[in-house]
C-alpha cells in the first residue's frame, strides 16, 4: 500500500493556480482496474485508490504517513517559469530585435 505525495497541477481550463499550493497524499493501485463480467463496467478490488487526503504543506503530508506507517513516496515538481509581459513590450527601446508582424 504505497502512497504518493505530490502537489497536484494547475486545472488547464483555467489560468490561475488556485488548488495548487497544497499537496495530496494518493494511494497507488495494487492491482489493475479490470472490466466486470456481467456489465463490463470498471472495478477493482482495491479500494485504497478512491482515498485522497490534502494537506496544507509537505511536512504534514510526510508526517501523517509516518504517523500511520504507510510507506510513501514524495514528487517534487518544477515551478513554471513565469515571465509576465505586457504589450507596451512589443515596443520598448530595450527590445533586442525589431517588432514586426
């Protein structure tokens, strides 16, 4: 029962990066969805995938695994690089080559 924590990615439907600042504790699957018999619909036998658990930092999410003694795993992600211009830049003297259409 291995568990992961991350900080989930911003929602590509939106511009902003609310619900990305806390970070989530999800177990990992062990074993593989598979299509029931009678409906074929999706089950599993593994209900430790449904759980999620946000927490306001990383320490609390590491210290709660800890507490339980569920082996984790903890992802580092890469903050984007953000460069926030405007449109007066198209037309800056510091502007290293011409602007043009």
């Amino acid at each position: 029962m291995l568990a992961k924590i991350y900080r989930p990615a911003k929602n590509a439907m939106q511009s902003g990066t609310a619900q990305t600042k806390k970070w989530r504790l999800d177990f990992v699957l062990a074993s593989a969805p598979r299509p029931e018999a009678l409906m074929g619909w999706i089950s599993g036998a593994d209900t430790n995938g449904q759980v999620r658990i946000d927490f306001d930092s990383k320490e609390a999410a590491i210290d709660f695994a800890r507490q339980h003694a569920i082996p984790h795993q903890v992802v580092e992600t890469l903050e984007p690089k953000r460069v926030i211009k405007s449109y007066s830049d198209n037309f800056a003297f510091r502007r290293r080559e011409p602007w043009s259409h």
